[in-house]
C-alpha cells in the first residue's frame, strides 16, 4: 500500500485533514478500516462539480481523465488498477488475463452474466470488437499500445484471445488494462460511423450506473443500474455532475452543502488550509495514486544552445525541486528524481537521479560549453512557453524564468491559452524551453517513451516535439517494446531511466497526483488508485 | 402606427451592413489566433498524426479561410448558423439553450439597475447637495467600482454559505421534477443573487445619471416658473423634472444592453449560469468559429432589437421626437 504513496514521504496520512483542530481532526484520525466496517447504505444523490464538459464520453475513442470522470460510472473496462492484488489489478468485465511465453497472445475469460444496459447480453465479440474496431483504430492512446494486434478470437462468448503480430509484452497489455480496455456494445456500434455514433455522447455500457441526461452547462445525470453484476451495488440512486466553471465558486458550493465532492483538485491548493477546517468536508489526496502527472521542462533541441548537453544539465541545476514541491505545490506533489515517478512499484530506478539544485555548478557548466556573460550579465535568451493546462504548470514558468536569469539565461516567457499552446509547441515548435504536464499511465511504453522518441511526425500533442533524435534511445526503446520477459523488459526501463537523467532529452521536475474535497458523509473515496476515475459501484453515502 | 413601422423598417435595413462587417471582423480576428479548433481539442486528449489530419477533414479545417469564410457566408444566407464541433450540435440549437437565461439574467439585471438607479436617482436629484444625495452618490460610486466576479464572491459567501438563504449558482435545482409556478419560483430564487450582482454594478450608472440630469433641470425656466407659479413641489418634481431628466437614460439603456451582454461572462461563470456570455468564452477558448460567430450575431441581433425599442419608448416619452413630419401635414 506505502509503495504507492507519493505523499507519505511528506508527512501525509491516508485520509489527510489539514491543520483541523477539534472534531475534524478526531474524525481524520478514525482509522479508514473503522469507516470501511460500518455496513453501507443504499439511496442518495451525490452532486460532484465538474469544470468542463468532454464533448465526446466515449472512453474507448478518448482515454484521458476528462472523459473517464464521468464515462468510468457507465462504460466498463477489461480490469481496474488495486491497492491490494499482486499484479494491480482487480477484475472487471474480464474475470482472469494470462499471456502466451511468445508475446504473441493473451487470453481474457470474461464475466458471466453480465448484460447492457439495453439488455442484451456482454460476449467476448463486443471485446473482439472493441478491440480491433475501436481501441486499436480510434483510440489516442490505444493507436500505439494495440498497433501490433492483429486479430482477437472468440472461441466461446466468455473468452477472448488477442493476437499480436509482433511479441507485445504481457506486461504492458497488463498496464494499459485500466485506461484502454473500456467496452464498447458492438449492436449498437457495428456497421455505424463510430467516430459520429450518438452513443457517444450518452453512452451505453455494462457498468453501476445508466446514462440519465445531460443539460448542457448545467449537469449531466446518471442514474442507478439495477441489473448491475456485483449484486447490491452500486449504493447511490445517482450521479450528478453539477458544472462549476469558477473554482471559488466550487469551494463555496461545498461549504453550503449543495455538492458533496470536488475532485481533481477542483479547489485549487490555497484553499486546501482553509477548507479543511471547515466542519464535515475532508481532504483527501488518496486515490490517485496511478494519475500521476508530471512536471517537466520540454527542450528544443533544434536551438543550438540547447544542443548541448551541458547546458541541459546547467538548467537541471538551476531548479530548486524542493521549492517547487513546497511553494508552488504547496506540498501536494514530490519532487521528480526521473521519468519514472516514485510512485511506480514496478519501473521506479532510485538510482537514476536527474542533476539537482546546485547553481554554481549550472554556472561552471555554462562557462564551459562557451557560453559567457555579457555585458547584462546574461549568456543567452530563450523563449519559454508554460502549458495553460494547471496553475501549477503557470506558475513554475513564472518560477523558471527566475531560476534560469540566476544563472545567466534570460528567458521570454510566452503565456498563451490551450489552443494557441499546442499549436506553438506541438505543430510549430515554435519554443525554446515549455513546461509541460504529460501523465504516467503505469507503464512507461503507454505515454512516457514517446515523448524522447526519434522520428515520429510533427503536430502530435504530447509526443517528441522537441525533436530529440538519439540512436541509443530510440534502439532501447525498440528492445524494450518487444521484450516479452518482465524481468528483462523492468531492466531496460531502468536503463532508460539512466539515459533520460543523464541525456536530458527533457528534465523532469516534479510529480503529483490530485486532491478530493469531499463531504465527510460519503464513504470508499480512495477505494482504488485510480479512484475518480473507476467506477464508485462501492461509494455510498451515510445519513 | 405607420410612423414605427417604417422605422423599424429602416433600422432593420441599416442592421445589415452592420452584421456583415460583425461577420467579417469576427471572423478575420478568430483566424489570427493562434490554433484552431482541432489544436483545441488535442490539447485536452491527444491524438496522433492521423486522428489530427481526420479531424481537420472532418470539421472542415483542411480548406482556407477565404473558402471556409465564403462557405459561411453562403450557408448563413439560407439562414443556416452551421455546425459547433465544440458541442456537436448545430450551433443554432447551442445559442438556444443558453439564450433563454442570459436574457432572463440580463432583462432582470437591465430592469433593476434602471428602476432602483433612477429611483434612487430622483431622490438624490430631489435635493441636489443634499446629505441623502451625497450618501447615495458616494455609496453607488462604492459598488461601482467593485470588480463583478468578487461582488459575486461575496454575495455567495454571506447569502449562500453564511446564512444558507439562497443557492450559490445554477439556474435551477438539477432534476428537480418541479414544472409550472413551482419552477418558476425555483429560478427566481436562484436567480435572486446573479442579478443583484450585475444589477447592483451598473445601478451607480443610472443614479449618477439621473441625479446630474435632475440637477440640471430644476435650474431651467420652465422648472423655476412652475415653482414661482406656485405648484407643488413634489407636482414639479415627477410632472416636469423627473420626466425630462428621463430621457438621457432612456438612450442609455439602449447602451447598456451590448455591454451588460459582455458583462454577464464572468457573472454567468461565477454564478454558473448556462448563458450566452459562458458560451462566448468556451466559443474562443475551443476556436469554434461557427459557434462566436453565431453568438455574435444573436448579440448583436438583441442589440438591435433592444435599440428599437428604446427609439419607439423614446417617441411615447418625447413628443418631439419624431413628429415634425405629421403636425406639419
């Protein structure tokens, strides 16, 4: 369980309140397994903000948290990450997964009895479909991850066998499980134009709870399964997605008792103090253990300065990463030590560590690579472009540029919005330094490798737009993208790991999860390590 | 009768060349920032070269601007207002949902700021230099410079979170089956707040203006004979002064109307108000040009229209206005 926790190196417990006095702090202190054992009660309508409104809920065409937020209560994957199981994973749609020695298959039995929300029954050919159809096809992330599946047999309705034309290694297919694998009904799917299909919009899966209806710019509503698998469950009657696109005004709406949660990190962190004194709301930053996103200075390669490998290194030791876990953060993240965060039981090499916060070292090395102080004491100038997509990642650009002109590199900071940011950094390349915010998906060939990897084309969001080109890399991610065993495969992800902290192709600088306000009557928050996003069949809501 | 047909007539006319340029103008500031709906949607999920090229195909990106401007163009004449790719709808059904509150929030605000302010107006104007003048100009002054999303804060803080009198935003109580009068007051209690904050900003507005014209008017002939005539006082003040002193805000009403349509953003997102303004800034912030350029048009529609109707009001106030033409027949 620790081995997930990116906070209990600073000091947090599970359920963490802050600086409550009084009967906050007492109830922070019950145990989670004394809230665990009270029996749970069916009824209730639990109100969550939200503040943005995905136009398209199909998490199997797009798997990013914005959509699986609301989509994950009704669209269902193969498996869902766990505290608990060996291998992180507890069953879903599909009750057992083994690979094949060659990489070249992997089997899924399925869940018996498990029907659509329109009724019909859940078989291995809306796996099949889902699969060869969707998830390798549509899918942002899936286009990568299945590019090599070829076919998925269905030998009987409860058992699907995918087979790859290349050996995929078991243990990445394992990983992507959670996020990539979410089923789609192929009645209503098959023969349509997926991309266009009006089940997109409200969808229709095997999960806790149904499609209800959604008001554009009010809510969106969804409502009990009654046919649900897990008999029993799910304990609420609905979901409300209340839309709060003012974030003070969120923290208003749960001081007045309207909505009961606020998550990822919908309050923003200065209120987080305050907040918790407040009686009956709690802060939690458990549950997000595999949502890590990371903080990262994204370099352009195509500037000759930052060719240099010693420059790339003189800006590693220009940021001070424990201020900005604590200052910026406020102590909500842990500062990166690579590309792997710490948090990662499987991949995580403390032993490759990025260059850390020495500034007269920077300065040496920047005398060295050539690049002396001029007459305003500055070497060089660059153009540095925060991502808009956080404050956090705002307010570490304004951090940067003052860390770089203690060492001699002025930087023009260019603040745009989200549209004008991935058109300068991802099609244009039209940036020296940016700060970046890409996500961990638990396995480093899902989302990680791509952004150092050579030869991939221009206008891809959250790929190599710094066009960092190294045969090295680009021969040990091929080796380790078709290395079928775990053993060997973990070894090379360190290697890489080593490669990353000292080639620099970007520096990492910190890495966080989110926080959750939410009511203290409202039970299994922090259920899985991916909890806001899975499906809260668990959750319920005491009187 | 004959009189304001034709000068809705013209007006109507006039309002063409002035939705051209909005069209245009539009239309040439959203090319010139930087990304495009399609730069929009990747920044929040991703995507691969082929999913980029597909959806710049799909929503119609892959053309120029003077082709997507000219196929705009051409679809609008058949009174078409296109395709919203940020909401996938047709944009004319996006505008309608949300143009239903932004009037409701904009009439109730417009209505309060006008009756409180130049109520309050000729109270202060009674007795220009008076101790109840000076207090209700320095006090409308006060909330006129309070910024509105904090104004807003505020009024949630103490009404919504302290007192628990009012909900704290939305138009209504989500799902709450209520229909006919019940609902009704359901939206009148959650508008209660978003309306007094937009209303009480532009109240000082009014006031001011109201006091200044009052003051103005008691020194003129006609309002120092009728007092040296010896009527009454207060039959001065509401027959003669208050009356004339009316007009100047009667024509900024008119005003009010495009910029209380703007002010109304940060209002709606604070309030979270599904409206136009909200709209508007999802409209730029997801590059859907279809969409602003069809809220423009609604807005500068109701502009229009709220102008006319100032002009004809303008006409049952002031006897002069407008009728030269037939005394002289």
């Amino acid at each position: 369980m620790a081995r997930f926790d990116v906070f209990a190196a600073r000091g947090m417990s599970r359920r963490t309140v802050l600086g409550a006095g009084g009967l906050a702090a007492a109830s922070a202190l019950l145990p989670a397994g004394a809230l665990a054992q009270q029996s749970p009660r069916s009824g209730g309508r639990l109100i969550v903000a939200a503040d943005s409104e995905p136009r398209n809920l199909n998490p199997a065409i797009v798997a990013s948290n914005g959509v699986f937020f609301v989509s994950s209560k009704v669209v269902e994957p193969l498996a869902e990450a766990d505290f608990g199981t060996p291998d992180g994973l507890a069953p879903r749609l599909a009750l057992s997964w083994t690979g094949s020695a060659d990489g070249r298959s992997a089997t899924f039995t399925l869940r018996p009895n498990v029907t659509w929300h329109d009724g019909k029954p859940f078989t291995s050919a809306d796996v099949a479909f889902s699969a060869m159809e969707v998830w390798k096809k549509l899918q942002n992330l899936g286009r990568v991850v299945f590019a090599d599946l070829e076919s998925v047999d269905t030998p009987d309705p409860l058992t699907a066998v995918f087979r790859f034309a290349k050996p995929t290694p078991f243990q990445l297919i394992r990983n992507a499980l959670p996020a990539l694998t979410a089923v789609l009904p192929k009645h209503l799917y098959e023969g349509t134009d997926i991309n266009a299909n009006k089940a997109n919009a409200a969808p229709v899966g095997t999960g806790p709870f149904r499609w209800g209806e959604s008001r554009p710019g009010e809510y969106t509503r969804l409502v009990r399964n009654p046919s649900y698998w897990s008999a029993g469950q799910p304990y609420l009657d609905e979901i409300v997605y209340r839309v709060l696109p003012d974030r003070a005004a969120a923290s208003g709406a749960l001081e007045a008792g309207e909505i009961q949660l606020a998550a990822f990190s919908m309050v923003p962190l200065a209120d987080l103090a305050r907040i918790a004194k407040v009686p009956g709301l709690d802060v939690i930053t458990r549950g997000y253990e595999a949502l890590t996103y990371q903080l990262v200075v994204e370099v352009n390669h195509r500037k000759p300065e930052l060719a240099d490998v010693r420059v790339r290194r003189a800006i590693s030791h220009a940021i001070d990463r424990d201020f900005v876990a604590r200052t910026i953060f406020v102590g909500f993240a842990a500062t990166s030590s690579g590309p792997v965060p710490r948090n990662d039981p499987q991949f995580y090499d403390a032993a490759a560590q990025v260059p850390a916060f020495d500034p007269a070292r920077a300065n040496a090395l920047l005398d060295e690579a050539g690049f002396k102080r001029g007459a305003n004491g500055m070497r060089f100038k660059l153009r540095l472009l925060p991502a808009p997509f956080f404050n956090e990642t705002r307010q570490f650009g304004a951090y940067l540029r003052q860390a770089l002109a203690a060492v001699g590199i002025e930087a023009d900071l260019v603040n745009n919005d989200s549209a004008a940011h991935t058109k300068a950094v991802y099609t244009d390349r039209a940036f020296d330094l940016a700060v970046g915010s890409p996500v961990y998906r638990g396995d480093p060939a899902i989302s990680t490798t791509i952004l150092v990897q050579g030869g991939l084309p221009p206008g891809v969001p959250f790929s190599n737009q710094g066009g960092y080109q190294s045969a090295t890399m680009d021969a040990l991610i091929a080796k380790a993208a078709t290395t079928i065993d775990e053993a060997q495969r973990t070894a090379l992800y360190r290697e890489f790991q080593q490669l990353v902290v000292t080639d620099l192709p970007l520096i990492n600088v910190a890495e966080w999860g989110f926080t959750s306000v939410a009511s203290n009557k409202l039970r299994n928050v922090t259920s899985n390590p991916r909890w806001a996003v899975s499906n809260w069949a668990d959750v319920w809501l005491a009187p | 009768m004959r009189r304001a047909l034709s000068l809705v007539r013209r007006r109507l006319l006039g309002a063409i060349p002035v939705l051209a340029l909005v069209i245009v103008g539009t239309f040439t500031l959203l090319e010139f920032a930087p990304g495009d709906a399609v730069d929009a949607y990747l920044g929040a999920t991703g995507g691969d070269r082929g999913l980029v090229d597909q959806l710049r195909r799909d929503w119609g990106l892959d053309q120029g601007p003077l082709q997507r401007l000219g196929l705009y163009v051409a679809a609008l004449a058949r009174l078409d207002l296109g395709w919203s790719v940020a909401f996938s709808k047709p944009v004319l059904t996006v505008i309608l949902e949300r143009l239903p509150n932004t009037l409701l929030l904009m009439g109730a605000a417009i209505a309060l700021a006008f009756g409180l302010g130049s109520l309050l107006g000729v109270v202060a104007g009674s007795r220009p230099g008076s101790a109840t003048d000076r207090a209700l100009s320095i006090g409308s002054l006060a909330l006129y410079a309070i910024p509105g999303f904090w104004l807003g804060l505020v009024l949630i803080i103490v009404f919504a979170v302290q007192l628990r009198w009012l909900p704290s935003g939305g138009i209504e109580t989500i799902a709450s089956g209520l229909g006919g009068l019940a609902r009704a007051g359901d939206i009148a209690r959650h508008l209660v707040l978003p309306v007094s904050a937009l209303g009480l900003l532009y109240l000082a507005l009014y006031l001011r203006m109201m006091r200044t014209s009052m003051a103005e008017v008691w020194r003129q002939d006609f309002a120092r004979a009728a007092l040296a005539r010896g009527v009454p006082r207060r039959r001065v003040l509401w027959r003669h002064v208050a009356r004339n002193a009316l007009l100047p805000l009667v024509t900024m009403l008119g005003l009010q109307a495009a910029t209380m349509l703007g002010g109304s953003v940060v209002i709606e997102s604070v309030f979270a108000v599904p409206g136009l303004g909200r709209l508007a800034h999802e409209a730029v912030a997801q590059r859907d040009t279809p969409l602003l350029l069809g809220i423009i048009l609604v807005g500068a529609l109701v502009v229009i229209l709220v102008n006319l109707a100032v002009d004809v009001a303008y006409a049952a106030l002031d006897p002069r206005v407008g009728s030269g033409k037939e005394t002289a027949a």
